[in-house]
C-alpha cells in the first residue's frame, strides 16, 4: 500500500513541523473557500470565493486555484486518518475519493 506509506510519511512530517497536526492545520490564514473557477464573458479566467474575484491569465491555472481549499482538506484528511494506523477501510476510500474529487477539479474536469 504505497499511498497509505505516503501518507504516513506526510503526516509525520507535518506533526513535526507543527507539534500536531491539528495546531498546524488551526494556523491556515488563507481566504476560506470554496473557491469557483469560470471565465468571464469576455474569455478572462477567474476565481472567486470567500468574498474575492481575481482574473487569472490562464483557464488551467484559475482551475488548480480554486481547488486549493479542497485539495488541502483531503491531503489533511488522509494525513490525520494516517496517524496511529485505526483508521478503517471506509474511512481511508472516503479520503481517496475526496481527494479524487479535488484532483478532478484542479484539472477541470467538474464544476465547483
């Protein structure tokens, strides 16, 4: 289970950056999401949530932006169910859809 050991490995590293996992995801100081990418009626990229709208200079880009939130929710997710080992199966293919999910918006591939 190579993505299992992988998430291992980003846990640990976060826990000892922050002392907890839990203490350094209470530091984001980022702009909430969600965040929605979309273009503009005059084709300008852009990204808007949490009370902002920013033009971006490519469509992609706007993309992976907007996915931010939620790509930084399912890597924590998958990091804090790898601490300690008790997460169970459910819990561990609920995480890798999330982060499915996440992915697939950071491509584009779906709305939100």
């Amino acid at each position: 289970m190579a993505s299992r050991a992988m998430t291992r490995n980003l846990a640990a590293m976060l826990i000892q950056n922050g002392g907890c996992l839990e203490r350094a995801m209470a530091k984001a100081a980022w702009t909430p999401g969600p965040w929605r990418a979309g273009v503009d009626v005059n084709d300008q990229p852009f990204v808007k949530g949490g009370g902002i709208y920013e033009e971006i200079n490519r469509e992609e880009d706007a993309h992976l932006i907007a996915a931010a939130p939620d790509l930084y929710d399912a890597l924590a997710e998958m990091a804090r169910l790898s601490v300690g080992g008790a997460a169970t199966d459910e819990q561990l293919n609920t995480a890798e859809a999330n982060a499915r999910t996440a992915l697939a918006k950071a491509r584009g591939e779906t709305h939100g």
